[in-house]
C-alpha cells in the first residue's frame, strides 16, 4: 500500500477536491458528504467495509481480495483528506491573481498552471508530506485483513527468534519514514 496508494491519492484527491469546488451544487454535495464520511469513520472500519463489503452485498468471493481491498480502502480514506487539503490551498488564492492573469491575456489553462498551480503547490506541501507519512503508519491497519505488512511479519520473525530485535527495527523504520 506504501507505494501505489499515495499516486491514486492524489490523483483522485484533485477530482473530488474540484467536485467539491463545483459550482454544480449536487455534485458539490454529493463531495461534500463523501468527504464527511470518510474522514468521521475509522480507517479500520473502512478496511473492513472494503473487504467484507462486496461478499454480503453481492455474494462475491474474498478469496484472493485482500491486497486490492486494502488498497481501495487506503486510496479512498485519504483521498478525502488530501481532497481537503488540495481544496484549502485552491482557497488561498486570491482573486486578484485570477484577475492579474486575465489582464496579461492568460488563459484559463495557463493561469492554472503557470501562476495557480505552483503557489498550491508551495501552500499544501507540508500538508500533503504529513498525509504520506501518517500513511505509512496506518499501514499496519492492513493486519486486520491477515495481509502480512511490515508490522505483521516483525511479529512473525520475533515469534521465530524469540527475539524482541525485529519489532525494534520495524519501529526504527516507521520513524524514519516519518
């Protein structure tokens, strides 16, 4: 989950961030709530809701589902969050500097890219680097699915060794990935 999550974080993060932006009100709603959801319910109960889910609502089998659960339920729990923060650093903006565009004869794209974008960018990055990084913690949430992450094999090799060593390495790289 470390790796593929946080690109389809950020990927959907910007479309729902801009639906939530939308001057269309349902769709601005429809956003909003997911947004609300997501982020006012547990991340484990979301893994589990993920991977349970499909099997009572459709009768479809878990059997080889986990890996794709964990990662559907990581990519939509900190979309919504990233979704909030891409939408706080839109908000900065001030509209003067929509309009400075305009009088220099910028378009709508050039103006996003080339003024926007970039002051966004400098606005949200600590934000963003924060997200990632309680992400690789909250992976070890995905030992509620049986998926043997980091977390889940120290367990295994200290059970092994009868050795407390790799728990302490587990830890040594949660705190350096932060």
């Amino acid at each position: 989950p470390r790796v593929s999550t946080p690109l389809i974080q950020i990927a959907l993060g910007v479309l729902i961030a801009l639906g939530r932006m939308s001057k269309f009100k349902p769709l601005s709603w429809l956003m909003r709530a997911y947004i609300s959801f997501m982020r006012g319910t547990p991340l484990m109960l979301q893994l589990l809701m993920w991977y349970f889910g499909p099997h009572y609502l459709f009768g479809m089998s878990i059997r080889g589902y986990r890996f794709p659960a964990i990662i559907i339920g990581f990519s939509m729990n900190y979309a919504a969050y990233f979704a909030e923060i891409y939408r706080g650093g839109m908000e900065t903006i001030p509209q003067g500097q929509y309009e400075a565009a305009e009088v220099l004869g910028y378009s709508k794209m050039q103006t996003f890219f080339k003024i926007i974008l970039p002051q966004v960018i400098k606005a949200i990055l600590p934000s963003v680097t924060n997200e990632i990084i309680t992400l690789v913690k909250d992976t070890s949430l995905a030992f509620t699915l049986a998926y043997n992450e980091m977390f889940s094999l120290a367990k295994q090799i200290a059970a092994s060794q009868t050795s407390f060593t790799p728990f302490i390495i587990a830890g040594v790289f949660y705190f350096v990935a932060k």
